[in-house]
C-alpha cells in the first residue's frame, strides 16, 4: 500500500546510519574555532596538572613513571573532548617529558637514543589510545542520540493512542516534530476535498500554504523546498501519503544562516523527515485518523446514552418500580399470593432493564475510552456481596457458594467496576449454567495478588471460544438462539478490569464441564503489616 | 417519633414519581406536600415547615445540590436525596453538603419509607427518650457505653465502641467514610481508609452472625458504612 513511499523510506533507513555520521560526528576541523579552543586549552591544563604533580612527586620519590601519567591527560581529553584535543594533550604530554624528566633537563635535547625511542613509543600509544577513546565515546554519544530518538517516538505513539479528536492527533504530530528536529514543524491535515485543516500554530508564510495546497492536490509532489524573503528563512516541505491518497504534508522552518549552516541543517532535517514520513505511516496515520473521529462519534455517543438513556428511560423505570412498591405494600395485595408475585415480576423486571440500561452506559463508557478509575481501599468481600446481592434474585434458581479465604488482604482499586465486573461474570455464570446447579464465588489470596472467581457447572468453553473472547459483541454461535445476551458483558467486564491494573482469566476443563472466571487484582502488601492498636 | 402526623415536601418534576411518593407515604401515615421544581419547592419548605424534604436532583430550574445548599443556610430538617444515576464521589459530596442520606432510581418505597423514618427518628430523638438505639438482634446503650447482641454483653476497644457510636447514633443513615475516619482516629490516619477497612472487619467478627455476610453493619460502595435499623434475616 504504501509501496512508494516505502521505497524512498528503505532507501532513507539504509544510508541512515551514514546521515547519522555525516552530521553528529563531523570532524573537529570544520567544527567552529569557539567550540575547539576551550577544549583544547582544557586538555593543556590537564597536561599542566600533570606535569606539576609529577615535578612535585619526583622531588619526594624519584621515578619512572612520567609516561604513563601523562597517558591520564589524554584520554581525558579523548572521552570528554574529542580527538583533535587528545591529540594535542599527547604533543604537549610528549614534549613536557621531554623538556621536564630526560635529561638533559629544561632543554628539548635528548641524550640518551633509548630515551628517544622510549617518547616515540609514548607518543605512538598515546595517539592510538585517544583514537579508541574519542571512538568510544562517538558511540556511547549516538547510542544518548538513539535512545532519545527512541524516547521521543515511544512518547509519540502513546500518545497518539490516546488521541481523541483530529486536533488532539495534529497537535501530537507537531509536538513530535518540533522536538525530534528542534526547529518549527507545521503538519497540514489533508481533508476529503483537497483541502487541509490550517494549522494554529505560530504565523505559516502564504507560499507555504500555496504549496501545500497543491501538494495535497497532486500526489506526484512529495517534496518541496521554499525560501520565503520576508522572513528570511527557508521551508521544507515533504508530502506524507501512502499510494493512492495524501494524508497531509509537513513543513519545516530551516531558518536563516550561512549557506554552509543551511546546508547541515538541511541534511539532518531530511533525515529526520524520512523517518517521522516513515514513522507516520507505521503508525498508519490514516487508521489512526479513523479511530480518532470513530472515537470522537463514541464520544458524542456516550454523551448522549448517559443524558437521554440514563434519563430519560430511568425516570419511567423509577415511577414503575415504585408504584409497583407501593402496590406491593397494600394488604389486599400482600396477602394475597398471586398478586404479590405480579407486582414482584413488575420489580424484577425493571431490575433487569436498569441493568440492559447500566450495560449500554457502560459500554458507551468504554468505546469512548472514557473508564478512569476512582481508586480506593476496598475490602474484596464487601465487593463479593455487593456484586452477589445485587443479582440475588436473578440468582435465586441456582445455589450460590460464597467463600473467602481467612484476612483476604484489602485492594486498591475502583469498587464500582470491580463490582459491575465480577457482577458480569455472575450473570454470564447463571445464564450458561443450568437451573438448580451450584455457583461458587471465591475471594482469596494467592502470591501478593486477590484473585475473585465465579465458577459453574454449566456448558464450559471450547477453544476457539476461549480464543475469541473479550472481542466486543462476540457471541458463541452455540448460543445463539438460545440463551439471550448482547455479548457487552464480558468485553466491559475486562476493560474495567483492566483499568484498575487487574486481569480475567477465563477457563474451562471443556465443553459441558463448566466454567471458572477468575478476576486478578494486586493487593495490598502493606496491609498485613498494618496493625491497630486496641485501643 | 415524636409527632403524631409527619409531614413531608416532595420536590420531583416528574408527575408520576411524586403520585407514587404521595400515595406511599399517605398509606404509612405521612401528610404530604408536592412541589415541581426548586422555586416552589424551596418556598414550601420555608412557609410549611415540613418535617422531611425528599429532593430530586434534576430540577428544571435549579440542581438540587444547591437547592440542599439553600435548605440547609437556615434548617436542619432531614433531606434525602433522589437521583438517577449519580457518582459515588457525587453522593459523598451531597453527604457533606448535608443531606441525611440518598435513594438512587429507580428503587423501592420500602428503603425510601426505611431512609425517611430513621432521618426522622435522628431528627427528633428528644433527651426524654431512651438513650438505647436497637437494630435487631444488637442494642447500643450510647450513656452506659455498653453494647449487647442477643441480650449478651460484647466487649469491644475503644475504636470498635467509637465506630459502634458513631454508626449507632446514625442508626439507619449512611456515615461517609470521611466522617468515620475523622471521628475515630488523629493525625496521619484520618486519611488512611485501610485503617478504617480493618476495623470494620474487626467489629463484624464480634456483632455479625456470619462476618462474611454482614446483616447489620452494610457497605455502601464507595461511600460509607450503614447501621442497618432493621436488618433482613
């Protein structure tokens, strides 16, 4: 699909690490007199330390040991500076032994021809060791550049994850760019009419503009360079697109400087613009657009679930119920069997449609990304009995079991969707499992974690069922027309699980042999430490 | 109670929310006055002087938080709240803010009858009646300090009894967790809610039948803890 693009984006990550080179380890030669004169001076001063430390030892302790020490200077000057000033600290190392240690002393003659081959040697190793540690540490600085690089683009794809709207995406983007490239970053948004979305940020020349228009208009325009003279500076332009459609186009701001200047900043600017074009269609920009306005749809969605359907049908519900209450309560009514049980049904029946209500909230709720958890300490078996009350009568033709386990440890999570959760995994329970059969809710604990299960003696789970659950709506065709469902519960189930940094589990010894639900949560590990004094 | 007839304001927009209200609190002996929306409902409750105010939270006019804002500037009379789905953060601050307690929609006269008489009976408990609070089996004598279940003495620590009297003088009525912890402990721990969680626990084993099925002493998720008046068996 993105078969042009690639092409140019192979090519780009095959040079890359020669780009990369090329401009973070240009030789110290073309590097500006300002940066080159404080490091060579630096690395002197360490020679001169040396020297002063060496004339101050050889008074107390005649020795040998002026090469080696003056070995320390260099590949200081290596690791922190760079070769041209370990370079210079080997010179200057080699003629301060000379001058300062062979004699004769204070002169740069040299008698004896061993002393002479001896400085040779010293300067042959002192040069080859300043090599590999200016090498060294060339590698251990584009590895730093790397791990930024790498940084910077695990921070823009989490972020666009959590992209809402089409604007929240473009700010991503731009966000992105400015601090991979550190200069101003522009990406224009391609609308459907060949149109894109103006940008707000900061002023955009008007030729700019005009490029980009046609840009997105014709796919043949990948790049683009602008010089703009009222601002002095120049633009780079580079269209993102896949093979048939132009998703937008990035423009960079270069700046104004010296034509050499210009010209590196150019390069590292293309370099980099390869690899966010690339990164952009990895990230499938275009999928990424979709789920943003799908999103944005679910949104609007769950707004207006949680206004009308919340509302709006449980005002009715509520005058229902009620008045079915009251009914209830007449004596006419209790006392007689018959009667009670209708106005009963009224009750259950509406229970059971607040829940379908509460289930659609819900997965509004979750569809719109929109589950924060309202973290809590919470004691699992209050969350065990409110989940099991709630559904009491729903339950009432199945045995329930409850059992916890001695001090289950106390969680830190949001009791509300735990609740609602484990309350899923009930319903699901009595639903797929016969009438009159055994469902057992256990708390314990179990390796620092609590783990809430919900087991039955139902029609279990195959494997390829097993393999699709958690799928939004997924519904076993085995059940199909026989037992009633949305497919919702599980998929809430773990999403509010997940959460609060918890798991479902689900498993089964087979087809007709029941199901387990297991829900995980980390404990508290605190807690068992946390002693009250009976006071 | 102390009254004979308890009077009571309904302030719903929904007609037939307040037919039903009307028809179940007259059935159990409650005089009743309706209003429709926070104006009226706010002038009633200053000329009728009602006993219990029962106030929905969607008003057409004004929310009803700040209608219980309002109430509560100049009167201490019970409220409790009405409302369709609302936060658990929403009905601690509803708590704070000083309504007696919440029933959330739709839900059945039974609890609403249940909230509004032990409202009533905190509201009206006069020094003549007996300082003993019962809820089944359980009975808390808040001027001995001493604590009885099925008629035998239950030895509790300072914390179990202030957490005991708290919810007992609350008998009924839903007690935030902010309340207790503020109430119970000093310091650092008033906001540790673990504290709280334990001694909860610890209290349970001691007044519930089953401690892992608690009659008496409920959960409110996410908000607070319930001295039940009249525990189901």
């Amino acid at each position: 699909m993105f078969g042009q693009l690639a092409n140019v984006g192979t090519a780009a990550a095959g040079n890359k690490k020669q780009v990369g080179s090329r401009f973070d380890e240009e030789p110290p030669a073309r590097r500006s007199l300002t940066a080159l004169v404080p490091a060579l001076l630096k690395s002197l001063a360490c020679v001169c330390i040396a020297t002063a430390l060496l004339l101050a030892l050889d008074r107390v302790l005649p020795s040998n040991l002026f090469t080696i020490v003056y070995l320390i200077p260099v590949v200081i000057a290596a690791t922190r500076w760079g070769t041209w000033p370990a370079v210079a600290a080997a010179l200057a190392g080699t003629a301060a032994v000379d001058f300062f240690f062979l004699p004769p002393v204070y002169t740069f003659n040299i008698d004896d021809p061993q002393d002479a081959i001896h400085l040779l040697l010293f300067l042959f190793v002192a040069i080859v060791s300043s090599n590999l540690a200016s090498r060294l540490r060339n590698e251990k600085e584009a590895l730093r550049q790397r791990e930024t690089e790498l940084q910077y683009l695990y921070e823009f794809s989490r972020r666009l994850a959590a992209c809402f709207t089409i604007p929240d995406l473009i700010a991503a983007i731009q966000n992105y760019l400015t601090q991979t490239l550190g200069q101003q970053a522009v990406f224009f948004v391609a609308k459907a009419d060949e149109q894109f979305e103006t940008p707000n940020v900061g002023a955009v020349p008007g030729e700019v503009e005009e490029r980009v228009a046609s840009m997105i208009a014709n796919i043949d325009l990948p790049a683009y360079t602008i010089f703009d003279q009222s601002t002095n500076s120049i633009w780079l332009l580079r269209a993102v697109h896949s093979e048939a459609t132009v998703y937008g186009v990035i423009a960079v701001n270069i700046g104004a400087g010296s034509a050499a200047a210009i010209q590196t900043r150019t390069g590292r600017v293309e370099a980099i613009l390869e690899e966010a074009s690339l990164t952009l269609q990895r990230l499938d920009i275009g999928k990424a657009m979709d789920e943003a306005k799908l999103q944005l749809q679910a949104q609007l969605l769950k707004d207006a679930l949680h206004g009308m359907l919340s509302h709006e049908l449980r005002s009715p519900l509520a005058a229902i119920q009620g008045s079915a209450s009251v009914l209830g309560t007449a004596p006419a009514i209790r006392e007689d069997e018959r009667l009670r049980s209708l106005t009963e049904a009224i009750t259950d029946e509406v229970q059971k449609l607040d829940g379908f209500i509460q289930n659609l909230v819900n997965a509004a709720r979750v569809t719109a990304n929109n589950v924060e958890p309202r973290r809590e300490w919470a004691d699992p078996k209050d969350i065990v009995n409110a989940a099991v009350k709630l559904r009491l009568r729903r339950l009432a033709e199945h045995r329930v079991r409850i059992s916890f386990d001695h001090d289950v440890p106390l969680i830190n999570v949001d009791s509300a969707l735990i609740e609602e959760s484990l309350g899923q995994l009930l319903d699901n329970a009595a639903k797929y499992s016969p009438s009159g059969s055994v469902i057992s809710v256990v708390a314990r604990a179990e390796s620092g974690q609590v783990v809430l299960s919900v087991s039955d003696q139902g029609v279990g789970i195959t494997r390829d069922e097993q393999n699709q659950l958690g799928r939004r709506s997924f519904r076993s065709q085995r059940h199909l027309g026989t037992i009633p469902g949305s497919g919702l519960g599980f998929w809430i189930a773990s999403t509010f699980v997940r959460a609060n940094d918890g798991a479902i589990e689900i498993s089964s010894r087979g087809e007709g042999l029941g199901t387990t639900a297991s829900i995980t949560l980390p404990a508290s590990s605190e807690v068992s430490n946390l002693t009250l004094a009976n006071e | 109670m102390s009254k004979s007839v308890n009077v009571v304001l309904v302030i719903d927009d929904e007609p037939k929310i307040r037919r039903f209200l009307r028809a179940g609190y007259e059935l159990h002996g409650f005089e009743v006055h309706e209003a429709e929306n926070a104006t009226e409902g706010l002038k009633v409750a200053t000329f009728n002087a009602p006993d219990l105010i029962v106030l929905d939270l969607d008003l057409p006019d004004l929310h009803g938080g700040e209608v219980l804002e309002r109430i509560r500037s100049w009167s201490n009379v019970p409220i409790i709240i009405l409302s369709v789905e609302s936060s658990e953060e929403q009905k601690v601050r509803l708590l704070t803010l000083g309504a007696d307690d919440y029933v959330v929609k739709p839900f059945g006269m039974a609890e609403l009858l249940a909230r509004s008489e032990a409202a009533l009976r905190r509201y009206f408990k006069s020094a003549t009646e007996s300082s003993v609070v019962v809820a089944g089996p359980l009975s808390v004598d808040l001027v001995t300090r001493s604590v009885s279940l099925n008629s035998h003495q239950v030895r509790l620590t300072r914390k179990e009894y202030r957490l005991m009297h708290i919810l007992a003088t609350h008998v009924g009525l839903v007690v935030t967790h902010d309340q207790l912890l503020k109430e119970i402990w000093t310091g650092n721990q008033r906001d540790n809610i673990q504290y709280l969680r334990i001694l909860v626990r610890k209290l349970r084993q001691k007044i519930e039948a089953d401690p892992n099925d608690p009659r008496l002493l409920i959960t409110e998720s996410g908000v607070g803890y319930r001295l039940q008046a009249r525990p189901e068996t």
